[in-house]
C-alpha cells in the first residue's frame, strides 16, 4: 500500500453564513474573504503539515491545482511542491497534479516537473488532470468542447519532450514549436509515474489503461459511493484484457480522522468536517460543467448522475458523514476496518489521505495523522501481498540524495575554496 | 417547414425548407431551431426560407472539425454553395447573426441583403454580456425575454427535472448544442469581427429588441457604427428573442432590405 498525505488546503475562515450570503465558494468567490496577512500563517502552517507527514513515516506528500477556488489554496501546486522538495526526505512528491490544458505551452509541465524530480532526487509522482469544468472552463476560459483534444495534444507533447533525447518539432493544432528540447529533464526514466485523476469518464478509464497510468479518484463524497465508478473502471480494465488487475493500477482519495475513540473523534473533528462539506463544497451548480465539457458517451452512460451527489451536502450531519463513509473517523481499530473495506472494496492501493480538514487546527491534524501513521497504517501495509512488487505506478528516488543546507561551515570555506 | 439533409465537404447537414419567394437563409441562434419555430413559420409566409442547423443540433451529426470562426463561417458558406444558392438574403439572429456577419465580411461580394438580428460577435467592456454558460436554464427567461412570465412558460413546456431519463436527454442535447456553440462564444462571444466589419458591402438591417437584457442595445449601436450604411429598426417591449415575441415587426424589419 502506499499512503499519501494531502492537503487541498482549504481557506480556514469562511464566515458561519458564508453559504446563506454567497451564491459560490469556486470561481466568483468573495475577493473580500480572502485576508493575504492570514494566509502567510494559513500557508506557513500547511506546509509544515506536509513536512510533519513525511518524517510521521507516509510514503507520500500530495497537492493539487485549483483555481479562484476557497478550499484549494494551490493555483500553482508546483510551487507547493518545489518547496516540499526542500524540506522533506523522503515522502514522494505527489502532485496531482498539473492541468496540462491550461499550460501554454505545456512544455512548462514538462520542464518544472522535471526540476522537481531533480531537485527532490527522483520523487516525483506526476498527475494529469484534465481539471474541474470550474477550473478548466470558467476560471481558465478554455473552450469546454475543446478541452479533451487540448489535454491530448499537451500529454503527447509532455511525453515526447520528456523520452526524446535530440530536439524535435512539434506541429501540433494548439501548440506549434519548432524547438523543443527541454533542460532539464526528469531523473526518473523514461518518465516520472504519472497518475490520472477521473470522475467517471470511460475515455479516462481508457486512456489509463492504455499508457499504464494509474487511475485516480479524488471524491469528497468516501468509498461508499464510489464503489460503483470505481467498480466502472475495473470491469472496463477486464474489458480491454489488461494483463493485470494490480490494485496499484488505482488511487482514491478518503478524508481520515482519528482518535483514541469513536467519541473522542466526534467531540475533536465533528465542526472541522462540517465547515468543510458544508461551506467548502458549496458550489454555484451553474460552474459544474459547462456544456461540451464532458462527453456524450460519458452523459449516456449515465455516471454523472449515479454518481453525483444529489443535494450537495447541506443537510448532512456527522452522522450522515460517517455512516455515509464520505469521512472515516474514529478510533484508530475503527479506522483500520474502515480503511480495510475500503481498500479491498475499489481494490485501490494507492490512497490520498486527507488528514487537513476544513478548518482543523494544527494540533488536532497533527494528532489525528500521528494516531493513523503508528496505529493504523503499519496494520494495512501489506493488504495486497501478490502484487507487493509492483513499482510502476511509484517514483523511484536515487539511493543518494543530496542534503539541503549542506554548505560547509564558514570558517572552512577558505581553506576548502583553495585561498591562502 | 420540412426537415432535410444536404450534404457539404465536411458533414451532412440538416436544415429546414419551407415557404415560397425570394430564397432566405436562416442562420439560428444559441438555443437552435425546430421545424414547428413560428418565428420560421412567418418568415416562410413571404420567403422561401432555407435554415441550416448548425452540426450538432437537433438531430444533425456533429462534426469536430469545425474548431473556430473561420471553420464555422466557412462551413456555413459551403452549406449555401451545396444548397445552389447564389446571394440569398442572409439573416441571422444571435449566434447565427455573428456567423452571418462574418460571412458578409469574409465575402463581400457574395452578400448583397443582410439581416442582423440581436447578433453576437462584439463585446463592450462596460457592457459585459451575461454568462449563458454558466447560467442555469431557470435564469434564462429574465435575460431572454421582455415578458418574463410568457417566457417561462415558453421554456419550461415539456420540462420533467425529476425524470431521470429526461435529464439525460437533456444534458446530451446541451453537451451537443452548446458544446459546439461554445467553440465561438465560449467563454467571451467574441472572435475579432469588430476588425472586419468595414468589409461588409451588403445593405445591411439590425434588428434589436429594446429590452434585451442578453445583448445590451448598446451593442445595436456598435454594429451600426462599424458597418457602412446599416439601418438600425428598435423593437419596443422585445427582449433578444425578439422573433419569438414579435415576429411580425422583424418580418416587416427584413422587408427593408427589398427582394
């Protein structure tokens, strides 16, 4: 199994009546809400966080790109990344990732990740969202039609920048370069591994089955519901005969709380939770999806409807929360079922853990993460013994990474520059 | 009005016939065209009326190859070309009005009688046209209609949000429609005309309602401005589906630009 920290970082001081007074938290959100003094705190906090997870022992650190958007802190999550590359040893870099339509050209995504494989000595996990139709569509302008042959053209161009080793040109009908030939390019050979997040589309079930990517699904809404997308994706693997069924071959992410007891996680997260499903995910239903965004053959199969949420989540509860499984709190035993259903239920071996919820504090994310990483995660390692050897879908760092802040002292620089 | 199909170099298209006279081509708006449009209906009570629907509406095939504003304005004219038709009267209303703008522009010679009603295709920073895109479909009537209450009735008939198959049908049918539509008016509905305009040699008629609450009359004026000699006929208690609500007063409107 493989355990990655994530941290959509939510913007933790939405009023109490912030969805009685705004008609959306993503793409016309309150300019008026957002205090740039606080987020140094809110941004300085949640990077610790995500330095904290990778010495507490997760095999992964993640982050993700959303735009004008009051949960997602992170238009730029390579930014986010370049600084955990820096301060964390051995967490793989999750970035999850970049939405390749909205690079111009996209051989920016190829070069910055590239620099934060080399930087973080080979760790980098790369994402390729096609992005949310709010980030996409509403915040980016890109035409919802054309968004799908966008990404398309931008993912072949990435890879070719990335495998070929003389320059080459490139005629593409969104991107028309003569040179490319990018420097740096990533350790990890012939390319970092690269995971696709979905929500339901076949043409993504397909395009991950097709390259050997691994598929992810990022919901808000737990491993309940999303059995039957996740169910979509496998009988669609067994369809195309792909040689294997490796869990690896899939992510899901699950927000995670725990406490010493089941009560003892409702007295601490019950608030936090429900400041995010509650104000975080309220949503001007017009930004959803913007006609032409998804496709026919994704409408006809009815996914979107199986697999929305209904009525968004304004009536849920804590209860309905847990019970629904869009949240696993409780005891750290409590926990590890849940999980295990989980992780056996979608068959996923690759799980994004959203420990930072809504308006958490440090100390209760810090608790709730340590609680899982000693008691919880040790007792699901091994969940999938015949595949344990599948490494496609993880980065591969180098055996020696270098140390940052390894200058020597300065009183031995003249000697060791060689003056007399 | 019968439906029909023609075929052209990229897809066959489909497009209504009806009426008898001077040939008319209809190039339709946003939301499309249907074979009982009663705004369709008048205009074939004094032309023989030719409206091609764009690829994707109605039960047209699609056709991805039509990317952006020359793809469509070019298609259009080989649509003409496979119809036989030589200097029809041209008339578009909103989307169709860009189109039917940018024809007359990128020939000139070819578009002797142009019809412009509320078109889109220029865009005034003090006036921003409201987002359809984003907009959901029970906003529609207060930005479409002078007479809220009769546009809603007209856009809810048939409406069952509660059936699941219906709803299905529907967001098929804007993920067809407005997927394609969206490739010249998404996110911004304007694609450089304004810079060609001054090409226009047709005597060109714009048509506006008075209370459209979609394209701002301010708009009537900036497309009166850049073409040489249009005539601008104001429609009172008409919003932009001013063939909708008065479809005698556009007809009359048309017949300025003679036979």
């Amino acid at each position: 199994m493989k355990f990655t920290w994530f941290n959509l970082m939510p913007w933790p001081y939405l009023p109490d009546d912030f969805r009685e007074k705004n008609r959306s938290v993503w793409v016309d959100i309150d300019q008026k809400l957002f205090d740039p003094v606080k987020s140094h705190e809110v941004y300085n906090t949640y990077l610790d966080l995500l330095e904290y997870a990778d010495t507490l022992g997760f095999d992964g650190v993640g982050c993700n790109e959303h735009h004008q958007n009051g949960y997602g802190l992170m238009p730029s999550p390579n930014l986010i990344a370049a600084a955990l590359t820096r301060r964390t040893k051995n967490a793989a870099i999750v970035v999850l990732g970049n939405s390749i339509a909205l690079y111009n050209p996209p051989v920016r995504v190829a070069e910055e990740f590239a620099m934060l494989d080399c930087i973080s000595g080979g760790r980098l996990v790369a994402g390729f969202p096609v992005g949310t139709s709010m980030d996409t569509n509403y915040c980016y302008g890109q035409i919802p039609s054309l968004t799908r042959e966008k990404y398309q053209e931008a993912h072949d161009l990435i890879m070719r920048a990335w495998h070929e080793r003389e320059p080459f040109a490139f005629n593409g009908r969104y991107n028309k370069l003569r040179h490319v030939n990018i420097w740096p390019r990533p350790i990890q050979q012939p390319n970092p591994p690269v995971h696709i997040p979905g929500g339901g589309s076949i043409e993504t079930y397909d395009f991950c089955i097709d390259n050997t990517y691994s598929y992810s699904y990022l919901s808000f809404t737990g491993y309940i519901r999303a059995k039957a997308l996740m169910q979509g994706y496998w009988d669609r693997v067994a369809a195309r005969n792909t040689p294997d069924q490796s869990p690896y071959r899939a992510g899901f992410a699950q927000t995670i709380c725990v406490a010493d007891t089941d009560a003892e996680a409702q007295r601490l997260y019950e608030k936090h939770v429900l400041y995010f499903y509650n104000r975080c995910l309220h949503v001007y239903p017009g930004f959803a999806d913007a006609p032409g965004y998804r496709t026919i053959k994704t409408i006809q199969s009815g996914a979107l409807s199986q697999y929305a949420p209904p009525k968004g989540f304004d009536t849920l509860t804590w209860k309905d929360l847990t019970e629904g499984g869009h949240v696993i709190a409780g005891s750290p035993e409590t926990v590890r079922q849940r999980m295990e259903e989980l992780i056996k239920g979608l068959n996923v071996g690759n799980i994004f853990g959203l420990f930072h919820v809504g308006n958490m504090t440090k100390e209760k994310c810090m608790y709730s993460s340590k609680l899982f990483a000693e008691k919880v995660m040790p007792k699901l390692r091994n969940m999938f013994p015949d595949h344990a050897n599948d490494d496609r879908f993880w980065c591969k760092p180098v055996a020696n990474r270098a140390k940052p802040g390894s200058l020597p002292q300065e009183r031995e620089v003249p000697a060791l520059a060689g003056a007399q | 009005m019968d439906i029909k199909t023609v075929e052209t170099p990229h897809v066959p298209v489909r497009y209504l016939e009806g009426g008898s006279g001077q040939p008319l081509v209809f190039l339709h708006g946003a939301g499309g065209a249907t074979a009982v449009d009663p705004f369709l209906a008048t205009l074939a009570g004094k032309y023989h009326v030719y409206a091609p629907l764009l690829p994707g509406y109605g039960d047209s095939r699609e056709c991805p190859e039509l990317r952006d504003m020359l793809d469509f304005t070019l298609h259009t004219w080989d649509v003409i070309e496979a119809l036989g038709l030589k200097d029809p009267i041209l008339v578009g209303h909103s989307m169709g009005g860009m189109i039917a703008a940018e024809m007359a522009a990128v020939a000139p010679h070819d578009v002797s009688r142009l019809g412009l009603i509320a078109p889109a295709g220029l865009w005034l920073d003090n006036h921003p046209i409201p987002d359809m895109f984003s907009t959901m479909p029970y906003e529609y009537p207060k930005l479409l209609f002078h007479n809220i209450e009769q546009g809603t009735a007209l856009l809810t008939a048939g409406v069952a949000l509660d059936d699941p198959e219906w709803l299905k049908g529907f967001l098929v049918t804007n993920a067809r429609q407005l997927g394609m539509a969206g490739r010249i008016l998404f996110p911004i509905p304007e694609r450089g005309l304004l810079g060609r305009l001054y090409r226009i040699k047709a005597k060109t008629v714009l048509v506006w309602g008075d209370s459209d609450r979609l394209i701002v009359p301010a708009y009537a004026h900036a497309f009166k401005k850049a073409i040489r000699g249009a005539e601008l006929v104001a429609i009172p208690e008409a919003g932009h589906m001013v063939t909708i609500e008065k479809p005698e007063q556009v007809l009359s409107a048309l017949a300025r630009l003679g036979t």
